[in-house]
C-alpha cells in the first residue's frame, strides 16, 4: 500500500542528506585551501625568525669587535713602558 506521508519523508530525507554531504564536502575544500596558507605563513613566520635572529647576532658580534678595536686611553699620568727600547 501507497504511503505518501512515508514517501514525501523519505524525500525529505534524502534531501537533507544531499546538502550535509554538499556542505561536508565544501568544509573539506575550504580546509585543504587554509591548509596551503597556513603552511605558508608558518614558513614566512620561520623565516622571519631566522633573520631577526641572525640580525640580533650579527650586532652583538659587530659590538663586541668594536669593542675590541677600540684604542685604550690612558688618562692617569703613568709611563707606558717603551717596548721597542733595548
């Protein structure tokens, strides 16, 4: 025996099912496109790291050559003993 209450149901059904699995599908694409720019701004992010890293490097060593190279000057009266003498 014919149903049509039981059959517009099952339609419905059917059609719910289609758009869940539509809207699943459309979350899964949108996933896989974020995943790609997520991936690239984990890299940029890396790579900016690595240069202000290698920055905050390069002018601690720059300072401390400085540092270095700087003449030492004497401002109290002593002798500075004459190494060349014989």
């Amino acid at each position: 025996m014919f149903n049509p209450i039981s059959e517009t149901q099952t339609v419905e059904h059917h059609r719910r099912e289609l758009l869940r699995q539509a809207r699943l599908q459309r979350l899964a694409t949108e996933i896989q496109r974020d995943q790609a720019k997520l991936h690239e701004r984990f890299l940029a992010m890396v790579g900016d790291l690595m240069v202000s890293g290698g920055s905050r490097l390069k002018q601690r060593y720059q300072d401390a050559n400085q540092s270095l190279s700087t003449p030492i000057i004497y401002d109290a009266p002593h002798r500075i003993p004459d190494l060349t003498a014989k």
